[in-house]
C-alpha cells in the first residue's frame, strides 16, 4: 500500500442567489447538478458524490419531487452524501452563536427526517473567514470536522511562509473543545484521464502533512454542476491504481472519521485560534 493518502472529495459548489436570482437556481443549476452526478453514480462504481446545504434539498424535493426520490435512494446506498450539516452554507464570522447553532440543527434535522442520516462536518469551500468560535460551536453540535480552501486565497502569509496553519490537523475553540480541519484546495480542480496514484502533482501535495495525506476537492464552483469525466474517471482510475498515492474517492467527513478518538493520534498538528482572510472579503463585513 502506497505510503502517501489522497481523499478526493467530490463537489458541486453552488451560491443559491449570487449573481443570479433564485428561479435561475431552480431552473438551471440545480438540475445540472442532479442531473450529471445521478449520471455519474450510475456510469462509476468508485464515484462518490457530496452536496451541501439542506435549502437546495428542499427545493429539490419542492419543484423536483421525482429526483428527490431518486437521490433518497443513493443517500441511503452511501454514494450521494449530504454535508456541511448546515440549512444554508454562510458566513461564519458575522452571525451570532445562536444563528449558527440554529442553522445546524435545521440543517441536520432536515436531513435526518428526510433521509435518516445527518453530516458530522462543516463544508465550507468558499467563505471568507473563520472564527474562533466555529470549532466550539460545531463540537457542541456533535460535528467532527470542518473543510474549506479559502485560506489559500490569503493575500499575505498567516504562519511564516503559510498562509494557513496546516493542511491537516486539529482545530481547538475559545472553550478548548476540537474538530478536525482539512484545508481542501480548489474546488474547481480538473484532471485529465489519467492513473492519478501516479500524479506527481498529487503526491508532492501530500508532502504538505507530515502525515503524507491531503484532502483534495476536485468539481466545479458557484453554479453546481459536476466534475468533468476525465476527472471522475482519473479517480476512478486511481482507486484501482498501485502507484505512489493511494487514492479514496471519499465523502466529506471519511477523513475525521478515519482519525477519531483524536487523542489516539498525538501526531496531528494542532492550532488554536481564528482563521481569517486578510485581504479577500475584507470590508465585506463592515
């Protein structure tokens, strides 16, 4: 087995009113998304795909009752994964504990009435900023874990040469209590088709941890949709590889799950504090 672990994470990003009004959602973007990664669960046994925000079920199950069904079915068969535990994916900085507290518990409550499952993760790929508080919050909200790749988008190095304090390890809260954090890189990430346990790209991330393991986002971004097929087939193709990187087409929350108890692996790196943007979004919330 290949010393270094990649866990690719499959993703359809989707802003619910950005530049858009809603009915676009509704209209355009989130059949595209249904439609391609229903396709995509069929075609690829190893294709795993994760969707946040229980507000876009809703209006699947509103206006699309018939692929509502359909996705119950590959959420119950684990290849359709519900994350992010939240009602709506937000910012994190401005709303008060309570509101985010709040928008856990109907985010996970819609899933665990509607599916019986529930996420144990925050996913976050594109806000801007992360509290002190958010680690506290999502453990007293049984959550495990939390992702995102925004930090990458820091104008100015946050740790020495970083601009994040790791790729991987644990995030404490103003209370001490610990989730774990992955820092996903680009959500956007195509691959050609290639055999990606043998990616030198892949494998020089890996080098990032000491741990030699990275979380990988790879789809689109912003309008939902799906990851091309040569990437969907790229980790098809590394799943059944034998090269340097061992390849996991995972759900959101595999890797924390992989790591728990926490305190049965003294080598994660460990930071305890906030997790801001500097110059990306800055002024946003003033």
């Amino acid at each position: 087995m290949a010393e270094n672990k990649i866990f690719t994470v499959a993703t359809a990003h989707l802003d619910t009113v950005w530049r858009w009004e809603l009915p676009k959602t509704i209209n355009e973007f989130l059949p595209d998304t249904f439609e391609k990664n229903l396709d995509l669960i069929e075609k690829y046994p190893n294709y795993n795909f994760n969707l946040e925000g229980a507000f876009r079920y809703e209006l699947i199950e509103e206006y699309y009752p018939q692929v509502f069904e359909e996705i119950k079915k590959q959420i119950e068969n684990g290849r359709w994964f519900v994350s992010g535990s939240a009602y709506e994916n937000g910012d994190v900085n401005i709303p008060s504990p309570e509101a985010l507290f709040r928008n856990f518990l109907y985010g996970n409550g819609y899933f665990k009435k509607k599916f019986g499952k529930t996420s144990t993760d925050i996913f976050l790929p594109d806000c801007f900023g992360f509290g002190w508080t958010l680690p506290t919050i999502a453990s007293h909200c049984g959550l495990i874990g939390f992702s995102s790749q925004k930090l990458k988008w820091r104008t100015n190095p946050f740790y020495g040469k970083s601009k994040y304090p790791f790729t991987i390890g644990l995030w404490t809260g103003v209370d001490g209590s610990t989730i774990m954090m992955a820092h996903g890189e680009d959500y956007n990430k195509r691959w050609k088709e290639e055999d990606l346990s043998n990616n030198k790209d892949l494998l020089k991330f890996t080098s990032q941890s000491p741990l030699n393991i990275a979380y990988r986002y790879y789809g689109t971004g912003d309008i939902g949709g799906s990851p091309t097929l040569e990437s969907v087939r790229a980790v098809e193709k590394g799943v059944k590889g034998s090269g340097t990187v061992e390849i996991i087409s995972a759900t959101s929350d595999q890797l924390y799950k992989d790591f728990q108890p926490y305190g049965s692996h003294p080598e994660l790196p460990q930071y305890n504090g906030e997790l801001l943007m500097d110059v990306h979004g800055t002024g946003c919330y003033t």
